[in-house]
C-alpha cells in the first residue's frame, strides 16, 4: 500500500510491513494503553525522513523500484 508522505517522496508500505506494524501497534497497547499511538508517531516520524532524503536509506528506494542496490 502507498502512502503519502508530508515532506517528499511516497513511502510505500508492503503488506508484510503494514501487518509488522499492525502487530506491532497490538502488543505496544497491550502493554499500556496509549503506548501504541506512541509507536505509530515514531512509525511516522521514520517515514517523513525517509521520504525527505531516501539516499540516507541506500538500497530501499531502490528495491521499492524493483531494482537492486
């Protein structure tokens, strides 16, 4: 699934990925209520710094593309 980014590029989010931060997001809130959100912000706050300079990140742009670095 694509997702847009505020500051650049797409960031897409495979399916196997988006269940990871599913699941992720369970387990954070079973933890304490609340501490879930806190997970999905960091997820969040990754993807714009992704998005804004994906050459910091060598190789995932890249495959995203179906290319190899």
């Amino acid at each position: 699934m694509a997702e847009s980014s505020q500051t650049g590029l797409p960031v897409v989010i495979r399916s196997a990925a988006a269940a990871e931060i599913e699941s992720g997001y369970r387990w954070y809130e079973r933890e304490r209520f609340g501490l879930g959100e806190e997970f999905l912000e960091a997820v969040n706050r990754m993807k714009a710094v992704i998005a804004a300079d994906p050459d910091r990140f060598p190789g995932s742009h890249h495959a995203a593309r179906g290319q190899r670095a």
